[in-house]
C-alpha cells in the first residue's frame, strides 16, 4: 500500500507508474479479521 507524498502539476490517475519502496511507515502486523484491523485503524486516528 504505497503512499506518494508529493504535489504533482498533472493528474496521473490510470497512468502506468513504476514504485520502488524505500521504507515503510509501520511493521506488517497480523490480524484475525478485518474489523480487528479497522478497529485499530480508528483508534490510531483518534490518537493523532
């Protein structure tokens, strides 16, 4: 789940891009089911 934090001049949505990771903001962690992950996305929100 690549993220760009840039400002663009053009719009480059349906454009074929190349991506080439070079960090990560967060471990992989494992969840047993999407609302668990949800639920930790919301509580994470909350503590920003």
């Amino acid at each position: 789940e690549p993220y760009i934090y840039h400002e663009f001049d053009e719009d480059f949505v349906g454009s074929p891009i190349t991506v080439l990771v070079t960090g990560f903001l967060r471990s992989e962690a494992a969840f047993s089911s999407f609302g668990e992950r949800s639920g930790r996305d919301e509580a994470s929100q909350v503590a920003l």
